[in-house]
C-alpha cells in the first residue's frame, strides 16, 4: 500500500494527531487485507477519528482502481476534519468529512463496508478525558483506555454491512481480549490481525466482523 504523503504545520500539530507506530500499524493491517478488501467491492468506507486523514486516505488509493467506493471521515477536531480533507486531496482520492463526536449523527444501518477506528486509547484519569483541550482528545482514553472507544462498540454491529468489517487498534492496557469477549456478547467475531512492540507500548489491531448463524462466535476469517 502506497503511504500517503501528509503536510501537517506546525499549527496544526499543536491539535491534530501526527501519523504514528499506531496509524502505520492499521495501515499495515490493511495491507495484509488489501485482497479480501478488493474482493469485497466496498461501496462505503469509514473511519472514526481520521486526525491527519492517513489512514483513510491509504485506503482510499488502494481501492482506486478496484471498486468506486465512498469514503467518510469523522472526527471531533475540526482542524483535523480540515487536514484530513487536505490529506486526501493531496493524494487525489477523494474523502468526504464529517465534524462529528463519534458515530452521534449516523443513523443508516447496516451500510458501511469497512469501518476503522484508532481512537484515543491510553488510560488516564477522567480528568484528561474531559479536557477540552483537542491534543487530549488524541490520546486520552481514561480508565483502561477503552472510555471513548466503548462509546461505539454496540453501535458498530449496527452500521456494518453483513459482510462488513472493522478495524480497531488497542494497547495491552486496553484488554483485547476483554474487548475481543465484549464483541462476541454483541454477536460479532473478533481476533488479533496485527501486533507491534513500539517504545514502551504494545499495540495490536483487532479485526471484527459479524458472526453468521451457526458458526463458532471466535472463529476467524
Ligand atoms: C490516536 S488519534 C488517530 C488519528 C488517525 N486516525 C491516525 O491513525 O493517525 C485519535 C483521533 O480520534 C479523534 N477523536 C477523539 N475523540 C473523538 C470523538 N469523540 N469523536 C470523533 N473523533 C474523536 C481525535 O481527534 C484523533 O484525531
């Protein structure tokens, strides 16, 4: 997969998230992917809290030229909605953005084929979490790391497609495998498909998909 390139100034770093070990991971998730994804013919992608809009944007040009998919980007930064629409234009795909919290204004169901979240996942005190400060919305996930990912996990079965699938990164702090168990409760199944050590963090990207009737709830794909 082609890395995106992604102009940030130093104005912008002061609030939006800088691609790092975490978004070059979910990249990498993608990658290895990259056939089921063609095969699957996506006609709605999604990404909650897309920052510099890398992730999206990666993904946008490796379906270019196999499927006429429709890209949306979330995010409750409005510098970053900006640099992500940027980001994505640079790179000639096209990323429509959403100024958003979370999923609080999709209501469709069952419509979006692949859906991508690398949310702010490091534990911290409720302190941070409630900071309105925007580089804090980066990172800050309170207790366990999971208070703002947990916002959108019962909705996530929702939005996808029967066939759909989501990506999430997680820290070891976060418990994959208690979200991996949160999952199964709502009827999809999960595993690991990437993992990295990265200064003092152990990222992991978790892949999701819904489980058919009468298959074993961890079975992979
Ligand atoms: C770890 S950064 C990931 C950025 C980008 N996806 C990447 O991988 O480089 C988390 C992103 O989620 C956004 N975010 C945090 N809380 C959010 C919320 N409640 N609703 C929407 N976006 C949120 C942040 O602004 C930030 O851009």
């Amino acid at each position: 997969m082609e890395t995106p390139v992604v102009k940030l100034s130093d104005e912008e770093l002061k609030t939006v998230y800088e691609p790092s070990e975490d978004s070059y991971l979910l990249i990498d998730a993608l990658e290895a992917d990259l056939e089921i994804l063609r095969r699957m013919k996506p006609a709605i992608c999604l990404e909650i809290g897309s920052g510099s809009g890398i992730v999206i944007t990666a993904l946008a040009m490796a379906l270019r030229r196999h499927c006429s998919a429709h890209f949306l980007a979330i995010d409750i930064n409005p510098d970053a909605c900006r640099v992500t629409r940027r980001t994505s234009l640079l790179n000639c795909v096209d990323v429509d953005v959403a100024h958003m919290n979370l999923l609080d204004c999709i209501r469709i169901r069952c419509t979006f084929d692949i859906v991508l979240f690398n949310p702010p996942y490091v534990v911290t005190g409720y302190e941070e979490m409630l900071d309105d400060r925007l580089l804090f919305k980066t990172w800050a996930g309170g207790k366990s790391g999971r208070q703002v990912m947990e916002q959108v996990f019962a909705k996530i079965p929702e939005i996808l497609s029967d066939a759909g699938l989501f990506y999430l990164v997680v820290i070891k702090e976060n418990d994959p495998e208690y979200i991996l168990s949160a999952f199964e409760k709502l009827n999809m199944s999960g595993k690991i498909v990437c993992e990295r050590k990265v200064r003092g963090e152990h990222l992991y990207v978790l892949r999701f998909r819904k489980t058919k009737i009468n298959e074993k709830p961890t079975s992979g794909m």
